[in-house]
C-alpha cells in the first residue's frame, strides 16, 4: 500500500492490515529460510547453477515485499495506536 493509501484507512482497517501483515511476515520468513535452504542444499549439491540462484531470487522478493510493514507501523504510530 502506498503511504497516500494508509493515511485514508479509518483506524480499525489500519489495525486489520496490521494484523495481516504480522501473519503474512510470519509466512515469508518461513519460506525465506526455505528458500535459502533450498539454494544451499543445491549450491553444496551441485554447485553454482540456475537451482541456486533461482530460489534466492523468490528469496529477495519476499523480502522486499514485506517492507510494507514499516508504512503500517509509521502510521500506527503517527495515529497513536501502537
């Protein structure tokens, strides 16, 4: 969500994608950690190839995408709903 997006939630909305947030991180952790675990299994395996890399690719979006949790918190804090 864009910050535009979050300021014209009410404040129980804004508490309910919190909410999902938190569960949907939990999640990307764990396929993270599977992810990683994947590419090192191959990497000590077979070496560098396409199923090392590959997987640390999925790896990065997960990551990058569940920085969206950090607008959500910004604005928690902003309304004082910690």
């Amino acid at each position: 969500m864009e910050p535009q997006d979050l300021k014209a939630l009410t404040d129980e909305q804004l508490l309910e994608e919190h909410k999902k947030l938190k569960k949907s991180n939990t999640f990307n952790a764990f396929l993270i950690g599977a992810f990683v675990g994947i590419a090192l299994y191959s990497g000590v395996k077979n070496g560098l190839g396409f199923f090392t890399v590959f997987p640390l690719f999925f790896a990065y979006l997960l990551f990058t995408g569940s920085k969206k949790v950090k607008g959500v918190k910004e604005e928690l804090k902003a309304r004082n709903l910690n």
